[in-house]
C-alpha cells in the first residue's frame, strides 16, 4: 500500500485517522501483554502498539518475529499515548496496528543504530550504510542541503549562471598533486582529476559569462587531516569587472543567507578585514580563531639585552600569556607542552609564573632586571602562566599559534556558539617550499600581484603582494579567493618569477596564454570549502561527518576496498605495468 506520511510527522491532529506506515525497527518490547515496536524513517520514530487479545494472529505472529532493522510496512489507527515522551516529535500519539508485513529481515548489525554510539572509525566506515542510519548523521545531510539550496537561491537570484565544468582535465602540477587518469585512446597520455575549476572557470570569464558558480567535486592527492579529504566539494564563483571590495560583499551576502536560513543566525557586516601580517603575528596563524584573546606577543626588543643568549641571540622571542591558569600546570604538564612545541620545529618552550608578584621557573633568574618591564607590556597579574619561544621569527609565530588554539580547547576558553567570521587580505605573493626548494604561488599563478609591487616579479619575491583574500571562520580557512591575471605579458612574468621557462609554460599553460590573446576581461571569484563549511555548522570536527562516504585517513575505502587493484586485462588496455615494491 501507498505510504501515508513520514512515521516521524505523525502528530495529535492525526488522531482518529488510518495511516500506513513504512520503515525501520527501532526496538521491540514485550509489556503485560502488549507489543511495542519503535518504528524508524528519516524524520523520526513513531510508536507501534499490538495487543494480541484484540489483533489478527497473523499480525502478532509477525510482530513476534521482526528485529532490529527489520524493514516493515504497518497499517493502523492513531490514537492518544497512555504515557506520553515529550523527548520525541510524536511523543504524544501512538499507531495501533491492524496489519503488519515484514519486507526485509537484517542481521545483527555491529552497533547500534542510535546517536552517540560508542564504536571506531573503521567500523562505521565499513558499514557506512549503517553509520548513515543514525538520527544525528541524517540531520547532517539535511543540514548540507539546507546550506546547497540557500546558496544556489541565493547565487540564481544575483544572475550567476551554473556551469559544469571538465572532470577529466589535463595536469599542471602547481599545488598538490593531481589524481591521474590514464587514457586508453591516446597511450602513453594521462588526465588529471581537477584540484579546482581554476582555469576553466577563468575561460568562462573570457567567453563573456560574467557570472559563474558550480558545486563541484575536486580532488587532491595530499595528506588527509580532519578537515581534509582527497576528493572534497567547493563553491566556486567566478565574476567579470568587480572589484575585490564587490566581490567579498557578495560572498558575505551568501554567508548571511545561508546562516539565516540554516541556523537562525543573523551574522553582523561586513566581516571584519585583518592583513595576512597581523594575522601571523597576533595570532600565529593565517586563519586565526578570534573567538578568545591570548594573542602573541612580541618581546624581541625587550629582552635582546639580557645576559640569556637563547632570548638575547634569537632573531624573535615572542610569547603567550595563559591568564589566572598558572595553578593547573604542572611542570610535567609543561613538559608536554615542550614536545607539542617541537613538533612546530621550536627548538623548546621557556615558561615562568606570576605568584605573589613575581616570576617563578626555570628562566625566570634571567628575567630579574626586565621583570617590571615584562609585566608591565604583558599586563601580568598573579596566576598568570607566561610561555615563551625564541627563535626565527616563523617557528616562533606557528609554534605559539598552534599552542593557543591547543590550550583554548583544554582550558575551554573558546565560545562553541560563536561563528566568527573575518577576511585575512594582503597576502603575500609567493611561500618558500623546502620541499620544491624555490618559491612557489601562496594560492595559485594565475592571481593578480598589486600594481606596486609587481616590479618585484624581477626583484624580490618576498615584497610582492597579491590580490588575495581569504574568509575564516572560527580558526579554519573557509575559502579563498582572488583577482586574476587578465593580461599575457604579467601571466608570462608570473609563470618566470616561478621558474618556468617558456616552453614549460607553454607546455602546461599554453591554451590559456593563448585565450589572453583574445580580449580576456579584468575577472576575480572565490571558492569556499563545501564539507568544511558544513562540518563547522554542524558542530563536528571531522568533514568525514558531513560527506556521505568518505574515505579513512589512509585515503581508503573500509566499505568498497577502494582504492584496489584491478585485472591485468584492463592493465593491457591502457599499456601499463605495476612494478611491485615489496
């Protein structure tokens, strides 16, 4: 029969009517007499009730039998509950059953199906069609589609056109390293997996779309973290003649909406604009979480005269204040913070106390003649906890901003009902990479240096600028942005400063060299990160909550096997071979 409704939209006004029902087996119990079955869909549980003196003896016969996920079909009437449970939706009604039809039995499945369930990664991975079961995980992907519809309303009513772009693309190896497609047709020859829409979407701009936006799958064969994952979901905007200011005005009219209709939130604009080097040196990261104080603080100056060659001959000593938390740090709990610190390549963590108006520890005699000085710029008071490290000026600000956020979550210091939004700008142009060992794009080489410092394209590659800006939220890089280049002489100077030589360029980079030949609009746009924005939203630290299947932190599959080897007939087809590495 045609299902009525959702078991879990069932309310008091339903009372008196006949509904047929569909659904999954919560729980049965058996009670003085009576049977009651929990029945499960995506919008909640509903109550069953059979009671054998007065039901079909095929339906009790058959209500005897089912199980936990047994998938059932019921017919019957809503009535009022006896004993009413104000913690679910339907709390108040229950279905008396007249007809029951089993249509699946289920095994015994490895955990529960029910919120909070206390079972590893790996089993809810392999059985993530279980996993997926869990009230709290569909509230997840209702979340998502909220957030995709009030983006795509938002985006369709300002005009952005939605454009699918190229899946099997060709490789240009600038970033992370691309997933590669070997292609059957053309031996020898791969595709790559796009990392982004980048340059196709910069074509729409050339072809006069104006607007563009597309939710789309990009990949990337990088080390997975919490909040990373090889193929991932983005944002993707791109726009013609607006300016950085009108192009982060329309991202934060999007973030607003969709806080709006998601959450309830009304977000304050615009978001507040912090420069990449303030960034980095209050708070020691370029995706800084404002929702706490503790920022960095520089001593270099201070201290440079003191008879303490490990602060007086660093090129940077900088430090953190832990306010009226001095008492809850032992020294062996500091020793922990020590080899936290070294993981960030500090060579160690110095530390003293304020207790009873002075600084106590281990380099605190070294302090002596600057004592007042220090407390004064720290605005020192008793039980303050004073974390120092001296060395170059990056370890410095990288080691102190990962100890601040590590200590804002032990000391629960941060506001989880917060969302704080900013923009960092004035980005640097170009990062060294020890890996690569040259300077390599902070975003990507298709992003427009400012006019005053393009010069250094020739020059020093430390003092360009680029017009970049990236949105945070709460401590993660939500999405980054930029304006492009639109004009062939500066992408040619570009692709130089990254030490391309002009066949590389060409080779990699020829056919968009080559549409800038054709009257390429001035063009910028922005991608934010899909899953990671969702998982904020959601409360959860794991974009592996907010992606229906997910891969584990080796880039696998628990569930499918994948990734896995395949036959030697379909290696043939492509004329590969798979060296063994035993």
């Amino acid at each position: 029969m045609k299902r009525s409704m959702y078991a879990g939209h069932v309310r008091s006004e339903h009372i008196g009517q006949e509904l047929t029902l569909k659904g999954w087996v919560g729980r049965r119990r058996d009670l003085g007499g009576l049977i009651f079955i929990d029945l499960r869909d995506r919008e909640g549980i509903m109550q069953l009730v059979i009671n054998p003196e007065d039901t079909n003896a095929d339906v009790v016969k058959n209500a005897e039998a089912i199980r936990s996920e047994y998938v059932i079909e019921v017919q019957g009437l809503v009535q009022e509950r006896q004993q009413a449970n104000n913690q679910l939706a339907t709390g108040s009604v229950e279905l008396k059953v007249t007809a029951l039809t089993i249509l699946n039995t289920s095994k015994t499945t490895p955990f529960e199906i029910k919120d909070a369930v206390e079972v590893g990664d790996e089993t809810r991975l392999r059985y993530r069609y279980l996993d997926l079961r869990r009230p709290e995980m569909l509230e997840n992907f209702k979340l998502r589609a909220k957030v995709t519809h009030s983006i795509r309303n938002y985006l369709d009513d300002l005009d952005f056109i939605d454009v699918e772009t190229p899946m099997l693309t060709k490789s240009t190896p600038e970033g992370a390293r691309d997933y590669l497609v070997p292609s059957r047709v053309s031996q020898g020859h791969f595709y790559a997996l796009p990392q982004s829409p980048q340059i196709t979407k910069q074509l729409l701009m050339n072809a006069g779309f104006d607007r563009y936006y597309q939710i789309v799958k990009c990949f990337r064969d990088e080390d997975l973290r919490g909040d990373r994952q090889p193929e991932f979901t983005q944002v993707d905007l791109e726009t013609s003649f607006l300016s950085e200011q009108e192009i982060q005005d329309l991202v934060e009219g999007m973030i607003a909406k969709v806080m709006k209709d998601t959450k309830g939130v009304d977000v304050k604009l615009p978001f507040p604009r912090m420069a990449y080097d303030d960034a980095m040196n209050f708070y020691g990261s370029d995706k800084p979480d404002t929702r706490f104080d503790m920022l960095l603080q520089d001593l270099t100056s201070l201290v440079k005269g003191l008879d303490f060659k490990v602060f007086s001959e660093a090129q940077a000593v900088k430090a953190i204040v832990v306010k009226d938390k001095a008492d809850q740090f032992s020294r062996k709990d500091i020793d922990k913070l020590t080899e936290f610190a070294k993981q960030f390549g500090a060579k160690g963590l110095a530390w003293v106390k304020k207790v009873n108006d002075s600084l106590t520890g281990p380099v605190a005699k070294f302090l002596t003649e600057v004592d007042n000085d220090l407390t004064e710029a720290l605005q020192l008071v008793d039980n303050d906890l004073i974390l120092f490290v001296a060395d170059e000026l990056a370890i410095a600000n990288n080691t102190l901003g990962a100890l601040r956020n590590r200590l804002a979550k032990e000391l629960d210091l941060i506001d989880n009902n917060k969302f704080n939004f900013l923009w960092v700008v004035d980005w640097p142009m170009f990062e060294w990479s020890e890996e690569e060992n040259r300077y390599m794009s902070a975003h990507h080489p298709f992003t427009l240096p400012t006019e005053e410092s393009a010069l250094e394209l020739e020059g020093d590659l430390t003092k360009v600028r680029a017009v970049a800006y990236d949105i945070v939220l709460n401590g993660y890089e939500l999405g980054g942005g930029s304006l492009r280049i639109n004009q062939k002489d500066m992408q040619e100077r570009m692709f130089k400063a990254l030490g391309f030589t002009k066949e590389d360029a060409n080779e990699q980079f020829g056919f968009l060299l080559e549409a800038m030949d054709y009257g390429f609009p001035p063009h910028g746009g922005l991608a934010i990160g899909l899953d990671r924005f969702v998982m904020l939203l959601a409360g959860k630290d794991n974009i592996r909550e907010v992606i229906a299947f997910p891969k584990n932190n080796k880039a696998s599959d628990p569930m499918t096997q994948a990734p896995s080897l395949v036959s030697d007939k379909q290696l043939d087809e492509l004329s590969l071979q798979v060296e063994s590495h035993d």
